[in-house]
C-alpha cells in the first residue's frame, strides 16, 4: 500500500482528526485531504509512491566502517616506511593513508556521505547502513521518541582564536525503540508531527542521528507507524 493510499484510508476512517498530506507533509483535516490533494498537488497524489521502505543519507558511525579505515591507513604507513627507497611507492601510501583517514574521520563525525535504507513492516524495522555491510534490527517498535535534532558547526567567527562551535536546530527526529536499542530517523523540515499524532513520547536534544529522510519519505514513515498500531491521529481541537 502506498502513503497516498495509506493517508486516504486514514481519512476516511477519521475525518476529523489531522492526516499528514503525503506529499507535502502538512496537517490536513481527514474530511479535507481529498481536496487538499486534488487542489494543492493537482490531484497528483502519485508523486507520493513511498511504502515501507525509504533511502537517505545515513549518519551512522558504523564501527565496522571504521576499522577497515584504520586497517587501511596502517597498511599505507606500513608500505611507506619499509619501501622507503622508491619514491613513488612513499607518495602513493601516503595519498591513501591521507584519502583513508579523511573517510574515516567522516564516519566518526557521522558526515551523511553513504546512502542508508530503512524499512518498517509489520516484521519490525531494519537500518541497513554502511554499504550494506551494518544493520540494526527490531523486532518490534515499542516505543516512539519525538524531538528535536541538532547539529555542532563551527561558529565561523575569524575573531575567536579558539575554534568554538554553534549548536544550530536541523529539524526534527522520530527514534523507534524496542528494549534499549533504536533507530533514530531525522528530518529537516518535519512538518506537523506533533499536531497530527499522539502515542509518542517527548525525547531531548539529539546530535546522534541514524538515518535522514526527505519530508515525504517522513510522511510514509508516520503513516507506517499508524498501521501498526504505533501512533494515533490526533482529534483536531483536541491539542
Ligand atoms: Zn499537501
């Protein structure tokens, strides 16, 4: 079932709570979603085709990842100081050790440089990460945490000699949990989450973000998360 068809079915079951628009993520009264899509989007509900599995920038600071680089970088220091009488062959090592410690240095810092995928079915969720060789798996979502992501920058003020960094507000995040373990899924421009859905749980400040997903792909992830019984649409004047 898509979003579009999920939403649908949501308003019609519900028409007066607040859906999540499948395609611009706004809060639209159930009675409404059918204009709102027919008007605002041209009837277009289509360009929403997301189901249960979505892709985007991970941020996991895979640790598997990370050995390969450090692995990697020993072997080019290794290379230039036993072939140290060819030239070309110290240059070489030193380039890949440079290249292998800048992607890792990007993984520790969780740099989204790889593409991530996360499904949520009724078989629970799956964060497949790191070229596919990480995953993290739950065997049920028991619990879903709402709050607000945030990101360290460096303040860009030439005045300061030290390098002091800014905690600048990057949009929001929905952490699925069973027991201790999570998948923590971000987006910029979350839209109307906590107006359109209860059954969450107020969660703090987060810099550690697992995957980022696009506003409609975050839409698809609510709507998935109502299926299965996780999260509950808001009466509108209920708030
Ligand atoms: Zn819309």
């Amino acid at each position: 079932m898509t979003s579009s068809e999920r939403a649908q079915r949501l308003a019609a079951e519900l028409p007066d709570s607040s859906v999540p628009c499948p395609v611009c993520a706004a809060a639209v009264k159930g009675a409404n979603l059918e204009r709102h899509l027919s008007k605002t989007h041209g009837g277009g509900a289509g360009s929403a085709p997301h189901e249960s599995r979505w892709g985007g920038p991970e941020r996991v600071s895979s640790r598997r990842l990370l050995a390969l680089g450090f692995l990697a970088t020993g072997i080019g220091v290794y290379t230039a100081i036993v072939d140290n009488q060819n030239d070309r062959v110290v240059l070489g090592s030193l380039a890949f050790a440079a290249f292998t410690s800048i992607v890792w240095g990007s993984v520790a810092w969780s740099v989204p440089l790889f593409p991530g995928r996360l499904r949520v079915d009724h078989r629970g969720a799956l964060l497949r990460h790191s070229f596919g060789l990480g995953r993290r798996r739950l065997r049920s979502i028991d619990q879903v945490v709402l709050g607000s992501a945030w990101e360290s920058r460096p303040s860009g003020n030439s005045g300061d000699d030290y390098s002091a960094s800014v905690d600048e507000r990057i949009g929001t995040y929905l952490e699925l949990r069973r027991g201790r373990r999570g998948i923590r899924v971000h987006c910029r421009t979350g839209g109307a989450v906590r107006a359109t859905w209860t059954g969450w749980d107020q969660g703090k400040r987060r810099k550690r973000l697992d995957i980022t997903l696009d506003r409609s792909e975050f839409v698809a992830l609510q709507l998935a998360l109502w299926e299965l019984g996780v999260l509950t649409p808001r009466r509108q004047g209920a708030r």
